[in-house]
C-alpha cells in the first residue's frame, strides 16, 4: 500500500527536470560581472608586480654601479648621450658580468618602458659627464602605478631626482648617486 500512495504522490507533483532559461542567464550574468571585477583587479595587481620588479632592477644596478665606482679608481661608467643610456643595449654600459651577470630588462620594455642610465659630473646631476669625469649617475624606470617615491620627471635624465619637468612626463622610479 505505501508504494501505491508513494507513486500517486510523485505523479501528482510537478518534477523540476532543469533549469529555466531565464535562471540560466541570471547565473551567466552574474558570473561575468564577478569575472569582470576579478580581471580588474588582476590588472592592478599586475602593474604593481611590474614596478616591483623595476624598482628590485634599479636597486640592483645601483648595487653593479657602486661595485664598479669601487674597482674603478672612483668612477661611474660614462654611458652615451642624453637622455640617456638605454640600459637594453649592454655594449656601452660596462657592468655584465663582472658586476652583475646580466642588465636587467624592463618587464614591458617597449618605447619608453626601458631602464636609463646616464653619468655626471656633479652630484646635482645637471652635466653629462665625459671619460674619467664621472662622479655620479641617475638611474629611471617608467613606472605605471603611482606610489609613495616615485617623481615625475623631465625627459631627459640630466637634473635632481626630486624635480618636477614639463607637465606631459611620466612616472618615474628615479635613483641617483
């Protein structure tokens, strides 16, 4: 008798066999909104991985250029002309292997996502210097996010660090000796 009750039950209910088309696109919907605002999310977190990374680079260039200011009879090297050294070509700039095994490469390194160099006279930085004249150096990285430390500075890598330039210039890791 209860199997008889039990099949009576089950015919005269009605069984949920899926979803409706409507559920389905209210589940898809709201996946893609979460999607969307983890992607974002991602993105920032890449950028600030990405000038992580340039500001481990520049400390470690400054590392090479102060073990070869040391070796050197108190000189940095010269690099090439302003704006400065584009540290991807290591030719000019006398570091690799003998300071650091290799010059780092900007994580983007397009346009102007590459590492600069250029030596100087003085220890304000506003003159280029020539073969045993260098006596300080100024180092930048084009950063993309904006952090506590990092300057907006001119085009060329010739002046202070802490200066302001023209008003269109990026963001700027900057270290000098």
């Amino acid at each position: 008798m209860e199997v008889q009750e039990y099949n009576v039950i089950m015919n005269n209910q009605k069984l949920g066999r899926g979803f409706t088309l409507i559920e389905l696109l209210v589940v898809i919907a709201i996946i893609g909104i979460l999607a969307s605002i983890v992607l974002a999310s991602l993105n920032t977190a890449r950028k600030k991985g990405r000038d992580a990374r340039r500001v481990s680079d520049m400390k470690q260039v400054q590392l090479a250029l102060e073990l070869f200011f040391d070796s050197n009879d108190s000189q940095y090297p010269i690099g090439n002309a302003s704006p400065g050294y584009d540290m991807t070509n290591s030719a000019t700039l006398d570091l690799a292997p003998a300071y650091i095994p290799a010059l780092p490469v900007d994580p983007v390194n397009l346009g102007a996502n590459v590492y600069k160099y250029v030596g100087t006279t003085d220890n304000g930085n506003l003159t280029q210097c020539a073969a045993d004249t260098c006596i300080s150096y100024n180092l930048r990285a084009v950063v993309e996010q904006a952090q506590a430390g990092y300057t907006t500075v001119n085009g060329t890598l010739l002046g202070d660090c802490t200066s302001s330039g023209t008003p269109n210039t990026s963001l700027n890791y900057c270290v000098s000796s």
